[in-house]
C-alpha cells in the first residue's frame, strides 16, 4: 500500500513551453503533497507545500508564478512548470502523506526534466 | 535552508564491511528519516527514528539519535555491493504537515 506515482518520468521540452507533472497517491487519500527539485549530484530541496483545496505554500526562493501548483483532489497533485529554461532542468520528486496519520511521506518515482 | 549535513559526503569499502553515515541538524525536529537513492532514481524510505527514541533497528541497519548534540548515525552491517547508493537523512519539524528538510547525503560504493 501507500503508493505515489508521477507522471511523466522523464520529458523534453523546448525552452518557453510549459510542462505538466502529476502526482497521484494510488490507494490513499492525500491532505497533503510535498514539491521537491533535485537538481544532479545535489540533495533534494522542498519547492511547496500542497494542500487539498487551498493554495500551495511556496519555500522561499521558490517562484510560484512559476511553478503552479494545484491539488484538486485528495489524491492528485499538479505542478507546472511555466516557460520553462534550462535552468530548470533538474529530478522533481513528489511526496504524499496519509490523512491523518502524521510522519510518513510516501515518495514517488520522479520526474525528469530537461530544457532544451 | 539545508537542515542536515551528512558526513562523509563519499564513502568507498569492501563488501562485507560495515558502513558508517552520520547527519547532523540545526533545529528542534519531531523526527529524522534515512532514505536510499539510486543513481538517478527515487527515494527509498529506510527507517524513522522520533526524537525521544534514541536507537532503532532494522534488519542490517541501525539508526542512533542524539538530540543533544542533533546528530544522527545510519551503519549498515555486513555491506552488499546492492547497497551502492546515495543516502539521505531528512527531517522534521511538524507532525507531518511540514515537508522534509534533507542533507546533502553520502555516496556509498560498495567494493565487490
């Protein structure tokens, strides 16, 4: 149990396009989703706070107008990068937390993008 | 800002060795996690101690926890050359509703 998958695993684009990524928790319910960058040979570093029906919270240096972040559902969670750079190019990875039960963040797999 | 800070940042041994990572933080946390990660791959969670344990286990790794000098150890017993890998500590603050606050990890290569 307590699956998390993204989607897609890895995407080109070319610069100024924008890119969708989504993650969805499989076989529980999500109040809370977690954005994090992993740019290579680096650690990971959290982007936002996602909260069911409301409005992401932003880590600071984080540009929310850049990465939209909307989380429809308990269970899905979208981050967009907008007019994405090269410089944009890194591993996102997504965590999910059970209603709930506190702790535990479930990861998933990634996302790798890179900006032509 | 990066709460942890592993050390050493690479660490090459022979298999069947143990394995010593140890993570030290800044601020009060309510607990510390280990995960693996695979060259280019996701984050396996390994273990999560809270901070009023002060040692745990898990098959062939062994977490300690030092509030006091916030410092952790991750040691891995009787090392597989599966075990190369990136490991991570991470922590946290809230009661879930805050994301983790990773180190900057140690390479482990494990010599066949």
């Amino acid at each position: 149990g307590a699956v998390v998958s993204q989607h897609p695993s890895w995407v080109i684009c070319k610069s100024g396009t924008s890119v969708k990524i989504e993650c969805r928790s499989l076989d529980f319910q999500a109040t809370t989703m977690f954005w994090y960058r992993q740019f290579p040979k680096q650690s990971l570093m959290l982007m936002a706070t996602s909260n069911e029906g409301s409005k992401a919270t932003y880590e600071q240096g984080v540009e929310k107008d850049k990465f939209l972040i909307n989380h429809a559902s308990l269970t899905l969670s979208t981050l967009t990068v907008t007019s994405a750079h090269p410089e944009d190019s890194s591993f996102y990875i997504c965590s999910a937390g059970l209603a709930g039960v506190g702790e535990t963040q479930y990861f998933g797999p990634g996302t790798r993008l890179l900006v032509l | 800002s990066q709460q942890g800070e592993e050390d050493p940042q690479a660490l090459s041994i022979q298999e069947g060795e143990n394995a010593t990572m140890n993570c030290s933080y800044k601020t009060s946390i309510n607990n510390l996690q280990w995960y693996r990660q695979n060259s280019g791959r996701g984050l396996v969670h390994l273990i999560l101690i809270r901070s009023n344990e002060r040692e745990k286990h898990s098959g062939r790794l062994r977490v300690t926890l030092d509030t006091s000098k916030k410092s952790s150890s991750l040691l891995i017993t009787a090392s597989r050359a599966a075990d190369t890998a990136s490991y991570f500590c991470a922590t946290e603050i809230g009661g879930g509703a805050d994301g983790l606050t990773f180190g900057k990890g140690t390479h482990l290569i494990i010599q066949p």
